[in-house]
C-alpha cells in the first residue's frame, strides 16, 4: 500500500478537512480527528498535524497540498531498540509483523509466527492485552493465543527437531534458518489477506538487513515490499507483540508433546537442569530418541553424555 505523510500547519488542515468532508468516515482511533474515504486513498490526520494519504491514490492526493513530505517528517524509534528507523505514527499503522521462539532451547522446536493487524484493529489486540511477551506468562500466552488466532489474519511454521537438526547437520546456520522460515510466514499471511496490503511489514530483528536477504537469496519469492527491521520489536507495534505470542504458543504445544512421549517433563532453555533430564532420558529411552527431540549440535548433548556416563559406572 502507499503511504504518503505530509506535516501541516492548522489552517492547511482545515482545508483538508473541508475538500474531504463529503467522503467523511468514523475513525476512534487514537490522536485521529479526521477520516476520509475515497474509493483508491485513506486520509487520516492527526492531533500531530499529520495526513496521512494511504491507498493506490496516495500519490495523487497528497500532491495538491503543501506540507512537509514524507521523507522530511521526522521519524522518531525508540531509544533502546536497533535496526530500521519507523514513522513516528508507525504503532497506529497496519502492520504485519513476525516473530520465533525456541532459538536458544536445547529441548523442542523453532516457532515462526507472522501475524497482520489492520489499523481498525490495533486498540482491540491492546484490549486483548497483547503486549511483549517477555511480560507475560507461559500460562496467560497459553490462553491469549486461541483468541488472537481466531480473531487476525496470522500463520506459524513449527521446524521440528528432526528436521532441524537434519538441515543444521548440512551446514545451515541458525540465522539462515530463521529467516527462510519469516519470509515463508510473511509470505503466506500475504496470500491470506490478498488483495489487502500492509501499510508496513515487521521483522523482529536477529541479522542485519543485508545477512537477512542473503540467507533467503535463492527462495523463489522473497518478501520486500515495505520491510522494515527492528530489534524489540514486540515494544513497537502490536502485530509483533501478537506474533509473538503466537510463535510462543506452538513452541508450549509441542513441548507438551514432547513431556508426553518422555514421560518427564521436558525444561525449557539450555540450563544445567536441561543437562540433567536430558541424561535421564538418554538413559532411559537412548540416543536416537534424545537427537529426535533435541538441536543436537547444543553444547548440552556432550554435557548430557558425560553425566549419563557417569552414571552408569
């Protein structure tokens, strides 16, 4: 979708809003007090003293006013993050945005969640108390994520571990993992919303952007339309947050998996507590089993295998 942004003075806003008055629409989103409709461009304009001009016509309307241009806006991210500098509206805006989980657990899958949440949206997925995962619990993301699936436009990508350890063991990179499997995510939550657009794409940001394109260099269709990069990114935009809430719960999912078929319950992270249940099972059901539900490459295999040894002398 395009996206046109122009800053401008009090009078000039009341111009807008007279021109557009006929195609007038309700908009209750925060820091709007004007909306319009056309048939190919949104106008928003906000308390800032920002119009927006979405749509095919973006363009075309935003040319017959004066105002500061997109690109002299000034865009403003949060202190603390990295990565792609975003429009000062940009947690307002329709996003999809992409998240995993799982990267750094000995035990259980990679998850890779893309989840779109339109304008009209964004307060509802607050309302549903979708903020960064990391401030919430394992249980409250277990009975948040039934209602965000149902509710948005969303797909997840759960790498099992046989997999996983099948295409690390022929020399694929974490990172070229993750990313394979974000612009497969991204690429069907596209397809899903077809013809819909978002006004901005996501990624929570693990590579820079040149490393992240390289890793996906040879895909048949790679996604960089609109793409922006961000680390904590959940803190940005809700889409994130969601996405990640998401990604969070099939990781949950096939953990309990996972318990089931070991019969102990199977510990998150890479901890010394993982080194120990990961003995435990290696004796009890063998090295096979244990590979086919680890990343086998972790430093806790080796550490695993001598506890298991020293146990059984």
């Amino acid at each position: 979708m395009s996206n046109e942004v122009l800053l401008m003075k009090p009078d000039e806003i009341e111009k807008v809003k007279a021109h557009y008055a006929k195609y007038k629409v309700d908009r209750s989103a925060p820091g709007v007090v004007f909306a319009a409709k056309l048939a190919d461009t949104a106008v928003t304009i906000y308390k800032s003293g920002k119009v927006m001009f979405q749509g095919n016509g973006a363009a075309r309307e935003a040319s017959q006013w004066g105002g500061i241009s997109n690109q002299q806006v000034k865009k403003v991210v949060s202190g603390n993050t990295k990565g792609d500098t975003l429009p000062e509206n940009f947690a307002s805006l329709s996003v999809i945005g992409s998240d995993e989980t799982g990267t750094g657990d000995y035990f259980g899958p990679i998850t890779v969640a893309a989840c779109f949440v339109p304008q009209d949206q964004v307060e509802l997925v607050r309302e549903l108390g979708v903020k960064d995962s990391k401030m919430l619990t394992d249980d409250i993301m277990r009975k948040m994520a039934p209602d965000l699936m149902a509710t948005l436009q969303h797909n997840v990508l759960v790498l099992k571990n046989e997999k996983y350890n099948d295409i690390q063991s022929r020399g694929w990179s974490q990172g070229k993992i993750k990313a394979l499997m974000h612009n497969q995510a991204l690429k069907q939550v596209l397809k899903k919303m077809a013809p819909e657009k978002p006004a901005y794409i996501l990624i929570d940001q693990f590579a820079e952007r040149g490393i992240y394109y390289n890793h996906i260099k040879a895909e048949k269709e790679i996604i960089r339309e609109n793409v922006l990069f961000s680390t904590k990114a959940e803190q940005l935009h809700v889409s994130v947050a969601a996405a990640s809430i998401i990604a969070r719960y099939a990781f949950l999912k096939e953990m309990d998996r996972l318990t089931e078929i070991a019969g102990t319950t199977i510990p998150k992270g890479a901890s010394s507590k993982v080194d120990e249940i990961a003995a435990k099972i290696y004796l009890k059901h063998g090295e096979a089993f244990l590979k086919s539900i680890t990343k086998w490459h972790f430093a806790n295999t080796g550490k695993a295998m001598k506890l298991a040894n020293k146990r059984r002398s």
